[in-house]
C-alpha cells in the first residue's frame, strides 16, 4: 500500500514538472512566431525569402533527430530536457537580435535543435508519467502546451503594439525558460519507462508506426503552417495594419487548447482511429471555411475549427509511439518525430514558395488536401481499438 501511494505521488509530481516543461516550448514557440511579422518586416523579406531562412528551423529539428533518442536512451530523459532549455536561453535572443537572414537562419537552426531535443525528452518523461499512473494523459500534456502556445500567442500580439522590440521579448521569454528549467528538474523522472520486453536501441518501425508518423506529417506540417503563415494571411484580410492582427492565431490556439483538454476522454470513447479521423475532418472543414470565405469573422472561426482539429492527432501518435513494443520510446519518438518534423521541413518553404508564385490564398489550400490525405490514412491504421 505504501509503495502504492509513494508511486502515485511520485507519478504527480513527475507530471506537475513535465507539464511545465511543455508550457516552456509552448510560450517559446507562440512567442517567436507571434514576431515573424516584425522581423519580416525589419529584414525587408518577401513571402519566398521568409520562407527561405524558416527552412532553418526545420533543418536544426532534424540534425538533432539522430541523436536525440540515442542521446535519451544514454543519459535520460531528464538531462536532455534541461540541456535543451539551454538552446532556448541562448537561442531566442538571437533571433530577437538578427540584423540579416543569415543571423536570423543561423538563430533558427538553433532554436530548432533545442526544440526538437527538448520535444523528445519531454514526451519520453510524459510515457513515463503515464506508465506510473496507470492511465492515458498525453493529450493533456500537450493542452499544457497549447496554453503556453496560446498564451505566448495573445501575449505577443499585445506587446508588439506597445512597440517593445522582438529583442526585449524575446531575452524575456528566454530568461523564464531557464528559470522554469532550473525549479522543475530535480522534480522530473529520473527513470525513463522500459516495457518488460528487451526493446532494441535500433529498429525498422512497423507498419503502424509508419502510418502514424505520415499523419503526423500531416498535422505537423499544418501546425507550422498555422504558426509561420496565419498572422500574416489574417493581416491580409483584415487589411487593417492597426487591427489585432493575431486574432486568427489565438483562435486556433484556444481551440486546440479545448480539444487537448477533452482529448483523452474523447480517445477513451471513440478510439484512436475515430479519434484521429474525426481530427483530420475538422481540419478539412476549417481551413475550407478560412478559404473559400475571406471575412475576417470567418477566418477566425475557421482557425479555431482547424486548432481543434489538430489537437490531439500530434498527442496521440506520440503516446501510441512511446509504448511501441518494438522499439525504445526515446528512439520510437524519435523516428516519428522524423516524419513529423519533415513536414515543419517543407510546409513553411512550401507555403512561402506558393504564396510568392500564386497567393498566399492558393498556398494554404494544400493544407485542405492534406487533412482529406490525413482521414483517409486514419482507415489503414492496423491497430485493435
């Protein structure tokens, strides 16, 4: 019995730590994305050279895949998480700093490494989490992260209009990362989660894992679609430069944040694949209303629709990869992670490109098509419900 309870408070207080980690990368994210405007605007770049130095993120998320989960498997979780946050520390005030696209590409390669190391580590700490406690909560680690996403996303509209610079913000944001870092790690899992069987360090992943981490592709590409791309396709519709002009960009956040909340009580009644086809339809729907009716009010709501509809597809890809019986959770992560992050690869470059040679109208569309891609998938996962 009191091995029980020194379990289950070991369990809280591991989550209690990890969910701020994961409102850690939430907060830094928002509150980089929530500048690109300002240093699009500093930097006097156009849609396609954007989308260029973006690209820089995306290559640092996949130089640290490699070793990500060799690097967990080695030294735990733990440590990667921390060492992670310091990228941030010193990588947000460089972007904030950024006087060129090559300092600016250079600020983004490593804050994409530090991004994806900590994205693992994290994950890894949260199938632990949920190993201890016995039940399914990844969606509410990441509803974690979508407050700190959302709220890094309001917060930083609000600011860039009282005219503080994206340097002030950004060495702000940067110096709570590492003071969060510092409280939190003695309370993290010092123990990653191993399953009884004698998982191998390298594997081929199953056909599940394939097709779970090509739907993670999908709704990777249009999380960073959403963050890279909707201030700046509401700006344009608003055609109001003194409007709230991250109004779009809220809405998604407060909806993917409500759809992480309820997403593990929705996964216990519908199942994973319903779950994620249902995910995958919201997306279709939403972005074919922020489309097809170019209103400010329509936009805004088609959004919040497409945040609700990627809410859970990134969570429960991840639980179902960290508690993969053939691989270890650290390196199952991370090759779905590699699908995952590819689509960060080539969706903001994608957009960028198709914004600069069409409109920034037309470059969004692909990301209709890819919810459509995503439902379809959803019905070939070879999993029992």
């Amino acid at each position: 019995m009191e091995t029980t309870i020194s379990a289950t408070h070991l369990g809280k207080t591991a989550r209690t730590a990890t969910n701020a980690m994961f409102f850690l990368c939430g907060i830094s994210f928002a509150s980089w994305a929530s500048r690109i405007p300002d240093m699009k605007e500093l930097l006097q770049l156009s849609d396609a050279a954007l989308g260029t130095v973006l690209f820089a993120m995306p290559i640092g998320s996949l130089t640290a895949l490699p070793i990500a989960g060799v690097l967990i498997h080695k030294f735990g979780s733990r440590n990667i998480t921390f060492i992670s946050t310091l990228f941030y520390f010193i990588a947000l005030p460089l972007l904030g700093m950024a006087k060129s696209s090559i300092a600016l590409a250079i600020a983004l390669f490593f804050f994409g490494f530090g991004s994806d190391m900590l994205n693992i580590a994290m994950n890894v700490q949260a199938v632990g989490v949920e190993k201890i406690l016995n039940r399914s909560i990844m969606s509410s680690f990441h509803a974690v992260f979508s407050v700190g996403f959302m709220i890094g996303a309001a917060l930083g509209g609000f600011i860039a209009k009282q005219g503080i610079t994206p340097f002030q913000h950004l060495v702000a944001i940067g110096s709570l990362d590492l003071m969060i870092a510092l409280i939190t790690y003695r309370f993290l899992l010092q123990q990653d989660h191993k399953s009884a069987e004698d998982q191998p360090l390298f594997a081929i992943p199953d056909k599940s894992l394939i097709i779970l981490g090509i739907i993670c592709f999908c709704g990777m590409l249009c999380e960073g679609a959403m963050a890279d791309w909707s201030v700046l396709y509401y700006k344009q519709v608003l055609n109001n430069p003194n409007g709230y002009t991250t109004a779009g960009f809220t809405a998604f956040s407060v909806l993917m944040v409500v759809g992480r909340v309820f997403g593990d009580k929705i996964l216990q009644n519908l199942g994973l694949q319903k779950t994620l086809l249902t995910n995958c339809l919201l997306v279709f729907l939403g972005m074919s209303i922020a489309i097809f009716i170019q209103h400010p009010v329509s936009v805004v709501i088609g959004f919040g629709i497409t945040g609700l509809g990627l809410s859970t597809i990134v969570p429960l890809i991840y639980s179902q990869a960290g508690h993969s019986k053939t691989m270890a959770a650290g390196v199952a992560l991370a090759a779905i992670s590699t699908l995952g992050i590819a689509g960060f690869l080539i969706g903001p470059v994608m957009i960028g490109y198709l914004s600069e040679f069409f409109s920034l109208k037309i470059a969004l569309m692909s990301l209709i098509i890819l919810g459509l891609l995503g439902s379809y998938l959803t019905t070939k996962i070879p999993v029992q419900e």
